[in-house]
C-alpha cells in the first residue's frame, strides 16, 4: 500500500503528501483537472497549448527551467483529453525551489503577446509535424471523428483543426486560465523524502493565498449507444495499407474498463498474443498490429490497429480479424491464458509503483477520479475478473454495431 496523508487547504486545493525516506529526491506533482474535452468545438488545442504556455514564464519568474534546473531539477508535462500533468523532481533539501516556482505559475502566468506567439508557433508546428506531415499522422484524427458525434474525445488533445491554435487571442487564453488553473481544479502531489509537517507548511505558504477559483463542473454531452457499423476510405502518400478498427468501451471506474483492459492484452499483448500469433507469425497478412485502449476517464475506445504487408489485401485482413473476435466471442479463453494476463498486468502495476516520479503521479490521477486510495485496489479489479466477464464483455465490445473501420490504402 502506498502511505499518503491528505490535507484540503482553505483555497480548495487538493494536498497529497507521500513520505519515503528511501531517497534523496522529491517530486512535486501538479494535476489541473482540465483536458482537451473541455474545449469548445470550435476552439480546441487550448489545453496542450497552455501545456507549453506554464513554460513560458510567470509575473515573477521570467524562465521556469533556470532556476529550477540551478537546484538540481528536472521538468515535464503532459497534456490528454482528461487532464493536464506537472512535475518535478529535485533533491530533496532544494524542495522549496520546486513549490515557489509551482506556486508563481499558477498564481500568476504571465500572458503576453510574446509568449503566446512563441508557444503559438511550437505547437503549430509540432501539429504539422506529427499530424499533417507525418505518414499515417491523420489517422486518429480522422478516427477520433469516426468513432465520436457529440463527445469532445471526438478530437484529439493537439486541437481539431490547426487554425483553432493559430487563431485563439490573448483574451481567449487568458479565459481559459481563469476557468481551469486554479486551487480549487488542482491536486498537489508532494513525494519523496519529505517530512509531512514541513511539507504541509510549505503548501500553505506557497499555495495557501492563491485565490481558490471555482470549481470546475463538467456537463459534458453524453456519446449516444452506436447503432451501426461505420467506415471510412482514405488513400495516402503512405508506404503500406494501414487498417484501424474501434469499438466504444465503458468509462475508467466501470468493472467493463478492467474487462476490456485485459482483453487488449489477450489480443494484442506482444508477440505471444492472438493476433501476433495468427495474423503477424502465421498467416503473416501484417508486418505488426496491436491491440490496446486509451485508458480514458469517461468512456473511451478500444482499438485494433497494424499494417498489412504488402501485396495483401484489405479484405483478407478484416477478414482474419473478425475470426480471432469471433473466437473470443464464443469461447471461453483458457484459466491459464487469462492468468498469464493478469500476471503480467500485476507486473505492469508493480513496476510503475517503484519510481517515486510515478508513485506520485498515480497519487494525483486517483484523487482525481475520486479517491487516491483507488490504486491500492485496482490489482483486486483485474484479479476478480473471469474467462465468462472475458466472453461476454467481448459479445458487448465487438458486436458489428458497435464497430468503426479506417481503411487506410496506400497510393503507390
């Protein structure tokens, strides 16, 4: 079990504080609850935009990284359609460094036309770079769209359109700040070897004046049950056809989320897998193909995905898919194959738990579904499930209706 203490300080701010003294370093951890599904239609790509705006230097702090690094330190974020990640790691006895830094940016970024052009340009062009310029980079875009009518998963975290990027203003950017990065949409995370008083005190007096904001409620329009199959034809300067298949799958704290969890890994779970075995060693119909999901807050996605080899054709390879799900459909997947997955799911959680950079992160996602003490039993979940949850959670996922189909053909 991981051993935290939780505090709410008086602006709303969310306190995790997990001591181990095993460890010079500390890690302080900053989750907004804000992803790229609290856009607007027809402004998205504001979340990872402010990704790289809290980068660009606070009312106080001209350059985040400089002192931060002068202590020691190291930095990064991520952005996703749920949320928004921050963290650092540093020695521990420099952890003030990290929490006056953490603190200043929250309180206080500075908003300039500066800034915005700068951080403007890099995700534009990390946008034509990944998504337009890349080979296969469209591709979930054009999925996302696919599988989505109403739900804001329907785009990706990068932004739906680049002109959405190119044409937000200061007064947009600045709105978007208000609504999100606040206390009171905030988790702090503090890790390491820490002591809690200490620790507790230095949140008060780095975070404990900021103006709690208010809470972020969603109401966000519910994806409504898919009816009938779809597809989708795209040719492409590509060197291989390319087939993508999705299927809706329950949200993150649902029993079906585990379920499916464990299906991607009896599917696509490296080169011992189903579809690794007959489709990629066996038929050798595609040169790789995976399985996974997107591990999504609300409900989500699971995909199948891989290239054909060449000269194979498309039919075929939907073809042989739909008979490994119509395997999985109908029969009972062995004990000894549902718990070679589970071990190695347990293996998974064992390992991300090791590195206190993770442990903290974990920390911050959980209390953000609801409870930090959540991922001491998530291992319980997958442990609890059986090969009949397998068949028919599978019957539910797999079901024609429910199904999205890319064909994606080269043109050369």
């Amino acid at each position: 079990m991981i051993q935290y203490n939780k505090f709410i300080l008086d602006n709303g701010l969310r306190v995790l504080i997990h001591k181990d003294d095993s460890t010079p370093m500390a890690v302080v951890n900053v989750l907004y609850d804000v992803g790229a599904k609290d856009e607007l239609p027809n402004k998205t790509g504001f979340a990872h935009l402010f990704e790289h705006l809290m980068f660009g230097g606070s009312i106080n702090i001209e350059d985040y990284d400089e002192p931060l690094q002068r202590a020691g330190g190291e930095n990064n974020a991520y952005t996703t359609n749920d949320l928004t990640n921050y963290y650092c790691q540093l020695p521990a006895e420099n952890l003030e460094t990290a929490m006056w830094l953490e603190s200043d940016r929250m309180l206080s970024l500075a908003f300039n036309k500066k800034s915005l052009e700068t951080q403007r340009k890099v995700v534009c062009e990390e946008f034509k770079e990944h998504y337009i310029n890349k080979p296969y980079g469209d591709v979930w875009a054009k999925m996302r769209a696919l599988t989505y009518t109403v739900h804001p998963y329907g785009w990706m975290t990068i932004g739906k359109e680049l002109s959405h990027v190119e044409d937000a203003t200061l007064e947009d950017v600045k709105a978007f700040f208000k609504k999100h990065y606040c206390p009171a949409n905030a988790v702090l995370v503090i890790a390491g070897k820490v002591e809690t008083t200490t620790a507790l005190e230095l949140a008060n007096k780095w975070f404990g004046s900021i103006p709690s904001g208010e809470k972020y409620n969603r109401n966000l329009p519910l994806e409504p049950v898919q009816t009938a199959p779809k597809f989708l034809e795209v040719k492409a300067d590509v060197p291989l056809d390319a087939l993508v298949k999705a299927w809706h799958i329950d949200s993150r704290l649902e029993k079906g989320y585990y379920v499916a969890d464990l299906i991607t890994e009896v599917l696509g779970g490296g080169g011992s897998s189903r579809l690794f075995q007959k489709l990629v060693k066996e038929k050798q119909l595609f040169s790789n193909l995976d399985c996974y999901h997107f591990g999504s807050v609300e409900k989500g996605l699971i995909a199948i995905e891989g290239k054909l080899v060449k000269g194979k054709s498309m039919q075929d390879a939907e073809d042989a898919i739909e008979e490994e799900l119509q395997k999985i459909m109908t029969e009972l997947v062995s004990e000894n194959e549902l718990q070679k997955v589970k071990n190695k799911t347990e293996s998974v959680i064992a390992f991300e738990d090791m590195a206190l950079m993770s442990r903290a992160n974990s920390l911050a996602f959980y209390e953000l579904l609801g409870d930090a003490t959540m991922m001491d039993t998530e291992l319980s979940k997958y442990q609890a499930i059986t090969t009949q949850d397998i068949l028919e959670y599978s019957k539910i996922i797999f079901n024609k209706n429910n199904s999205n189909t890319l064909r994606y053909y080269s043109k050369n």
